[in-house]
C-alpha cells in the first residue's frame, strides 16, 4: 500500500547493486545493498538524488520472511516556477515576522537528506497470506518531510482465488514551521502555511482496502481492488 511506499518515491536508481544469498536448512539468509542516483518529478518540484545509498536484510523460515531495509540520499531540488514565487513572496510577506528565516532554514533546497527506515513481515504457506510493513522518514528540508506509515494486508488462496483485505496509515511527523503572524487578520492564513508546510500539503489519511485476485493461467492473474482513503486534514491537503 503506498501508506509506505510514497515514502520512498525514488522507482529506479542508475548505479550498481549486489545481492547475497545463503541456505541453511530451512533458513535462508539475504542481503543487498546498491549505490546510485536516480531523478523524481511532480507538481512541485524536481528532485535530483545525486546519492543514493541501500542496505536491506532478509531472513526466510518455513513460510516467514522478515526483511528490513534502509536507504540513505542527499537530493538538490528546483522547485516548480509556481511554487517558487509564491515561496518568494512568503518570504517578503509583511503577514508574517519570521518567514524568510524559517524557510530558508526548513525549506532546503540543496543537498537535502532523507532517511527511509523499513521493517516488514510476510507469512505465506500457500493458503493463507499475510504481510505487514512500517517504514519511517526522517529528514532535513519539509519538501522531503519527516513521516511513518504502515500498512497489513490479509488473504486467503482458495483454488485460483485469492480474496484479501488491507489498511494502512500514512503520518506526517515534521514539527510545525512556527510562522508567526504579524498581526491578528495574517493569524488564519499563517496557520494555513504552518499546517500545510507553506501549501505544499499533507499526506495524512487512513486507507482501507479489498480485492480478488484470479490466477487464471501459469504467471497471468487479473485482480480487481477497491480502495477507500480517509484524509486527516482535509482543509489542507487531499488526493
């Protein structure tokens, strides 16, 4: 579910990878680490992840595996000509008092770091199926901000069928910007900047989730999901 996977946006990275596996018994024993740079894009801005570094361990019993990872990148960013005006004319805003020291600080621009953390747990023996994964992103610029998600997803295999259900739960955890209001009518649009990390949103929201997958032949399937997203903050912030 993307209540973890939006934390890492980054899909392909160009570099190198190695990859090492071991048996012992019924344990089987994984690691993989890779080194890159790779390029993100949205409406907001462009994310040039000049170094991206990965590590991830896996560990396989019976039908278990246990997998956690975590992934190191420094990115420069240019924002999108929209976005960087109305960022400038914050910054020059006689509403607010300390907006040009706050986003000058918060909003970093060149070698911005990230940190995705993940743990996940999956079951599989053929007739049931359960995984779980939570993942944490600490970080050092609110266009990369701080968040932790987690998601759990349960099915049952029954000949070609596989119905299941899943839920997650997406948190934005950066500290609120601080701007302050120059005087009382500035106080409801600076709070609107403070919780929207100056209009750029929020990714908060519960997701709920069902589906049926039908393994119709050897490697074809079709599924059919329906998924339902409850936005925590609605006023600022919805997809």
């Amino acid at each position: 579910m993307n209540t973890v996977y939006q934390l890492n946006p980054i899909t392909n990275t160009d570099g190198a990878n190695f990859k090492w596996q071991h048996r012992i018994g019924d344990n089987e024993f994984g690691l993989e680490g890779m080194i890159g740079q790779s390029k993100v894009a949205n409406i907001t801005a462009q994310y040039d992840a000049k170094q991206v570094l990965g590590l991830g361990a896996r560990y396989t019993h019976g039908p278990w595996t246990v997998r956690a990872g975590i992934t190191d990148l420094k990115a420069d960013v240019t924002l999108a000509t929209s976005v960087a005006a109305k960022v400038d004319a914050l910054k020059t805003s006689v509403a607010c008092t300390n907006c040009a020291s706050v986003l000058n600080e918060r909003l970093v621009l060149s070698n911005a770091k990230a940190r995705i953390q993940t743990l996940g747990v999956a079951f599989d023996d053929d007739t049931y199926v359960f995984q779980a994964e939570y993942a944490t992103r600490p970080g050092n610029s609110i266009l990369v901000p701080e968040a932790a998600g987690w998601y759990a997803m349960a099915g049952k295999r029954i000949h070609a069928w596989t119905p299941y259900v899943m839920v997650g739960h997406c948190h934005i955890t950066e500290s609120d910007l601080g701007l302050q209001p120059a005087s009382s009518p500035a106080t409801a649009t600076i709070q609107f900047y403070n919780d929207s990390f100056v209009g750029l949103g929020r990714g908060d929201r519960t997701q709920f989730g069902a589906g049926l997958r039908w393994d119709f032949a050897p490697k074809f399937a079709l599924k059919v999901q329906w998924d339902h997203y409850r936005v925590d903050h609605p006023t600022y912030g919805t997809n």
